[in-house]
C-alpha cells in the first residue's frame, strides 16, 4: 500500500487556505504549508464532517 494519496482541489479552495497557512506563518514566526491544515482538518474535524453530510442529506428529503 502507498505511504501517500492525491487529492484534487479547485484552485479557489487551495488560494484560501494558502492565504491562511500565510498568515498562520506569519504568527507563528515559521513556515506552515496548506497541506498541514488539511492535515489538521482530517486528524481533527473528519466527524465533524461527516456529521454535517448527513444533516444536508436529511434535510433534502
């Protein structure tokens, strides 16, 4: 099995989270790359997403 998997993501989404990798590396004093707030995003919040798939799903129905 692979170590690592892609992952497309639309231009406008990856600007954004640039955009707030920039800023948290200018707070922090260090680098911090956009895929380590993916990284932090799946770790931590991957419930909390499914969670709110389910709740629109329901809803459409």
């Amino acid at each position: 099995m692979r170590a690592t998997s892609t992952y497309n993501i639309k231009t406008e989404k990856k600007l954004k989270l640039e955009k707030a990798a920039i800023e948290l590396s200018v707070k922090l004093g260090k680098p911090i790359k956009w895929t380590e707030i993916m990284e932090v995003m799946i770790d931590n919040f991957q419930k909390d997403a499914c969670d709110m798939i389910l709740m629109r799903e329901s809803e459409k129905k």
